[in-house]
C-alpha cells in the first residue's frame, strides 16, 4: 500500500490542496509539474474512494437488514 492508501480523508485533502497551489503558483518547474499532477490524481482518487466508502456506510446505516429505510435520513450532499 502506498503512502497515499494510508491517509485519512482530511490528510490527503490537505495534501491535495497543497499540490493544487503549488500548480497555479506557476514556479514550479516542468518536470515537477508532471510529478505534482501525477500525485495529485492519485490523491484526488483515494477522496474518492474514502468518500465512496463513507456513502456506503451511510447507506447501511439508513437502510435496515431487509433494505427498506429504517427511518433514518441521510446526510444531504454525501
């Protein structure tokens, strides 16, 4: 598992806005470029995954045994 895999959701979003400013900060050379938007697509997939993973557990949380909705409202936006 790479270093990525390993961080929570809030650490690779911070991680992920800071790549993003050193991008449009535009004193970045070429190469590192390349490396940062590399990187930043990785984090960018590992939010999604965490947040995906969070949705299905929201969806088991309203949802009962039999899947019908066990009164429980999920949180809007996720």
């Amino acid at each position: 598992m790479s270093e990525i895999g390993k961080m929570s959701f809030e650490e690779a979003m911070k991680a992920l806005e800071t790549v993003v400013r050193d991008l449009e900060s535009g004193n970045v050379e070429l190469e590192k470029s390349i490396a940062l938007y590399e990187e930043g697509a990785k984090l960018k997939a590992h939010c999604e995954k965490k947040l995906k993973e969070a949705e299905e557990k929201v969806a088991k949380i309203t949802l009962g045994p039999d899947g019908q909705p066990n009164g429980l409202t999920p949180v809007e936006g996720l």
